[in-house]
C-alpha cells in the first residue's frame, strides 16, 4: 500500500515573460522598501536599491558571503539575478540575516526553488538545508534567457535534468515530486534540441525554464544523492565549472544506480530513450556538452582524493556507496567513456 510524506515548499512563483518590469511590486508585495541586489551591471533593475554586489562566485566561497555582508548596510530584503551563483549568495546572507529574498533566475539552475545551499570554505564545498534559504519569491523571466550562451544553455538545461533524475531516486520521491520529476524531464528534453537548432526560440526556452523551475522544486523537497555528492566535491575541491560538472557527471550516476532502483524506466520513458543513462549521454553529445571530466581540466592524479571525499560520510543513495565503486565511476567520467 501506497505510503509517503510530502511538504510543499512555501513560495511565491511569477513565471511570465517581461516580469522583470514587475520587480518594484514584489518588493512592495513583501512590505519592503530597502532592497540590495546581487546581480552583474548588464542588468538593469527598475527599483530604487541601496547597494549592488556585481561579484557572486561560483560555489558560493564564505569569503565572497562576507564581503557581500559588509555591505548590506540598511537593506530590508534580497534581490538577486543572474545564475546559481548570485542565487546563492543571496541564500547565504539570507542565512545570516533572515532578510526575504526575491531571485530572478537568467539560468536553468534550478537553485531558486529549493532551501539547500552550497558553501565553500577552504577548498571543501559542504551543504546546508534551511528553509530560511528558500526565497520567498522568484520572478522567471523568458526575456532574461535568450542571451544565455550556447554552452550555457545546454550544460544549464542538463544540471536541472539532473536534479529531476535524483529527485526520482531519492528515499523521500513521492507522488508529487515523482509527477514534477517526470514533466521536468520531459520539458527539458523537448525543449534543448530546438535551442540547439535556435537560441532565438522563446517557446523553447519557456519550456526549459518551466522544466528548471519543476526540477528544482522537486529537489528541494527530496533529499540528495550520489550525483550531488561528486558534482559538490568535483566543484569545491576542484574548481570544476558548475553546470558543466552536472552535465558530465549525470550519465555516470544514472548507470551506477541503475541496477538498485527502478528509477530509471521513469527516466528513460521521460526523455523517449530505451536506456536512462545512455539516452542522457546521447543527449548531451547531440547538445555539444562536455562528456568528460578531463575536457574540464580535472587532474586525471585528483580522483583519488575525489573518491575519498566522496565516500567520507554516508548519505542516502539506491545503491551502497563504496570507494572502489565510485573510483570506477570517475574514472569513467574523466575518460568520458559511455556508460
């Protein structure tokens, strides 16, 4: 008999195109007056600001959070636009100050629709749940897409397939994020051929950011995985690129936990492939994705370390983690070898 627990995530979605233009009346709609935005000069915010942080790092190190901190000044919310980076260092201060936040996502990273944080400290990348880290709104935007690079939009819309595939394999999935899993995946693999073929085509970059937005919002009602785990130790203890470290990473995972969870028939009924991990590794090589940890400078010496931090601690996962087991994984990874 069907059991389970499910706890929706408080937040507050305006997903149309031209949004933008809306950002003075969500502030307002919070009670706020004082925002600070964290985004870079190219975007222009119609709202009377009393700071702006142009310097959002990947993998939110704690040195760039306290820099950002020291120039809050008088703020009485967040606003951040761009990428997983300014995201999350809007959710690290939110952490620290419990100001609201409203993020305005320019990518297909999923992170705005979760409570989980990423933050590097000394070369370790370690992962904080919160709900005080889940903004309370997010304003999707079509228009702020469309000067997504290439690459970007690819390895992007790939990091938030990924978040759908381990949504579908957590302990905690559910009717409700199982049903967003599979519809993010879905989205996500109708919508980047054609981005692939045009940059230029809104519906298919409305059909990304909707499949990011469900993604992430499953994710961050799930707990995290194996694919997580290496992406979180390959970009801390490594400085890999986020985005194209998922994008690489996804296969392999999907084929080690393959053979412990029946997951992955969702995964490959979603996506109109035979087999889970060979149609996304397919995918990213019709996309034009990196398909190996070394095109992304990982040191071929590092995956030992790599492994050993990976298997550290325990953590939920189909499959039982062991050393030797995660070693051949990336291994494979860095060869760029087909699952």
């Amino acid at each position: 008999m069907l059991a389970f627990t499910y706890t929706a995530l408080p937040a507050r979605v305006v997903f149309a195109r031209g949004s933008l233009a809306r950002l003075g009346d969500e502030v307002a709609r919070l009670g706020c007056s004082r925002p600070f935005v964290i985004a870079s000069a190219r975007y222009a915010v119609d709202v009377a600001a009393v700071g702006r942080f142009v310097d959002a790092a990947m993998h939110t190190p704690v040195e760039v959070t306290e820099r950002a901190l020291a120039e809050l000044a008088n703020a009485d919310c967040l606003i951040a636009i761009g990428g997983g980076s300014a995201i999350g260092l809007a959710k690290a201060l939110a952490l620290r100050t419990d100001l609201p936040q409203i993020a305005v996502p320019t990518t297909y990273a999923g992170s705005e629709a979760t409570p989980v944080l990423g933050q590097t400290a000394d070369g370790v990348k370690t992962t904080t749940r919160d709900l005080k880290l889940l903004p309370e709104v997010i304003v999707y935007d079509v228009e702020l897409t469309r000067s997504l690079p290439r690459a970007l939009t690819m390895t992007s819309g790939l990091n938030a397939m990924a978040h759908a595939v381990e949504a579908l394999y957590s302990p905690d999935a559910n009717p409700v994020t199982t049903s967003f899993a599979e519809q993010a995946l879905a989205a996500l693999a109708r919508a980047l051929p054609k981005l692939a073929a045009n940059l230029d085509d809104l519906d298919a970059r409305s059909d990304a950011l909707l499949g990011a937005w469900t993604a992430g919002t499953c994710l961050g009602s799930v707990g995290m995985g194996l694919h997580h785990k290496l992406c979180h130790v390959l970009g801390g203890s490594f400085g890999l690129p986020h985005s194209e470290t998922h994008a690489v990473v996804l296969p392999y995972a999907t084929a080690f936990n393959a053979i412990a969870t029946d997951a992955m028939a969702r995964v490959a009924r979603s996506i109109g492939s035979a087999d889970a991990a060979n149609g996304l590794r397919a995918l990213a090589e019709a996309l034009g994705a990196p398909t190996s940890l070394r095109q992304l400078g990982m040191p071929e010496d590092g995956l030992d370390r790599a492994a050993a931090l990976a298997t550290a601690a325990p953590y939920p996962n189909p499959r039982p983690i062991e050393r030797g087991a995660i070693r051949a994984l990336l291994g494979a990874a860095w060869q760029g070898a087909w699952p």
